[in-house]
C-alpha cells in the first residue's frame, strides 16, 4: 500500500514536472530471476504479493517457451516460523515446470521493510519537485496580468476577481469563503432593511470596499499570506462570543428558536424575521462589526 501511494504521487506529479521517479527499475534488494526472466524489485514484491495473497486452487495458466501448452501453477498456504521470514511452496501441474521455476518461495520481512523504505524516503526528492512546480506556476501567474475594471460596481469587481481567481486555481486556501460571503452581502437587498441598520450596514459595506484591492493583489501575485482587513468579514465582538451558540445556529440554518433569543435580548430587530438568509447574515455581521468598536472580544480566538 505504501509503495502504490508513492508510485501513484510519483506519476501525478512526474507528468506536470517531467521528473523521473528513482527506483524503478531497481534490484537492490532481492535480486531475483523467475520463470526465466530478471525481475525489478517492484516486479518482484507484484509477483510474490500474488503467491503469498492467493492460495491458488486452480491454478494460473503461463505460457513458456519451452513447453507447447501452459502450464498451471498452484501456491500452498504459506507460512512462518520465527516471524520474519515467511515460505510457501510453488509447485506445478508440470513436473519439469516445477523443478525449473516452482519449489520454495521464501521473503524476509525485513527485506520489505527494506524495500518500502528505499521508495518511501523519495518523498522528499518529490517534495522538492513540488516546490519547483509550484515556484514555475507562480511566476507564470504573477506574469499574467489579473483584468479589474474599477469603474464597475464593488460587485461586479469582486465576481470578476473571483471568477480569476477559480481560472488560477486560487480558491479555498486564498480567502475563497470570505469572499464569497462579501459577494452575498453586495447581493442583498438594502430596502429590506429599517433605517437604523441601514445606516449601520452602508457604514460596514463601505468599510469591507478595500477588501477588493487587497483580493486584487492576492489573486495577482498568488500571496496566501494572512492579510487582516479580512477581520472585518468575520465575528469579532464580545457580545458574539458571549451569544455564539445562538448566533451559529442561525446563521448555520436559521434556527427560530435562536433568532427569537437574540430578539428578546435585543440583539436583533424584530423584523429579522422577515429577512432572507443572506440579508439577516449581513445584517448579524454589520451589527457585530459595529458592537466591536465598543465592545471587542476579550480574546480574539475562534472568530469565525
């Protein structure tokens, strides 16, 4: 299992990078010869995995050159003395089959340790091999200029990076979920909302509009550094951390129960109840951007 999860890393990245995976055509270990031909190390641990992991009832037909018809060999149940080295007895329906390429099979466990190990430590030759692909796209990527047209709306900005974004492969690991919630905020429908947070929550849009030149340079220059204007499309205040389990299940699945609590506290206007779920999740975090200024978490962990 190991050595197929090395191979298989080895052949996805081997076909971006060209690199060639070491180790393949070794017989540093078992050195073997079978059915008349020098086997690999790998070719070798196949054909023995087979021996060892089937007790061969019918047989499996070869075909050698010097036989005019195949022949059948069959595996016993194989078996060990001291643990380490394990035996099992080939043998055939051909006699002189037998005496030529069947008879006692035996491996050691400590030979394939050997084996996976020598194949397990090109991890880090692969690693290195990564870092040079990623370093190529990199450079491919801050090349190509990232298009912005600033005289559109703050929305249609942000789709347009996001959109070149997902064509660069920048997504989850590049602020991908804010985004995305900034993108649902530009969506709502601000007539939906009484003066009092209307007022609250021009103030917060207006303050989340340098988030589209900061995603700018991150989608240009391929940047996954921590960047803190984000903070501010994220649950900062005490009175969240003091109210979380209430405030996650709604924005979770809108939970009635919740809503109601935060309402009789005050919380939340009345009308919340009215509003879509992307109005009342705009509305929850232009609140808790507000109360922050005043009243921000004693400890910052676990904003979402």
């Amino acid at each position: 299992m190991i050595v197929e999860a090395v191979n298989h890393l080895w052949l996805a990245i081997g076909q971006a990078t060209k690199a060639i995976q070491p180790y393949k055509k070794d017989r540093s270990i078992f050195q073997k010869r079978e059915f008349n031909k020098d086997y690999t190390d790998e070719e070798y641990v196949k054909e023995i995995r087979s021996w060892f992991g089937v007790h061969a009832v019918n047989g499996n037909v070869v075909n050698l050159v010097e036989f005019n018809k195949g022949v059948r060999f069959f595996s016993s149940w194989s078996g060990s003395y001291d643990g380490q080295e394990f035996s099992l007895r080939l043998y055939s329906n051909n006699m002189k089959a037998e005496e030529k390429y069947g008879g006692i099979k035996k491996i050691t466990v400590d030979s394939l340790v050997k084996f996976a190990t020598l194949r397990y430590e090109t991890l880090s030759m692969l690693m290195d091999e990564i870092d040079k692909l990623y370093s190529k796209v990199k450079k491919d990527l801050q090349s190509t200029p990232v298009h912005l047209d600033e005289s559109k709306s703050e929305l249609s900005q942000l789709k347009e990076l996001y959109s070149q974004a997902k064509d660069r492969k920048l997504t989850s690991e590049h602020y991908e979920e804010y985004v995305l919630r900034y993108i649902s905020f530009l969506q709502c429908d601000l007539s939906t909302f009484e003066e009092l947070e209307k007022k609250i929550i021009n103030s917060y849009l207006s303050d989340l509009k340098p988030v589209i030149h900061v995603y700018r340079h991150i989608v240009q220059q391929v940047d996954p550094n921590e960047f803190e204007i984000f903070e501010r499309l994220q649950l900062r205040s005490q009175i969240y951390a003091d109210n979380f389990y209430d405030y996650g299940k709604i924005l979770e699945r809108r939970d009635t129960i919740s809503l109601e609590i935060l309402i009789e506290k005050g919380l939340l206007p009345e009308y919340s109840h009215t509003l879509s779920d992307s109005s009342l999740s705009l509305l929850i975090y232009a609140l808790d951007y507000e109360r922050n200024k005043t009243n921000p978490r004693i400890s910052q962990k676990g904003a979402i």
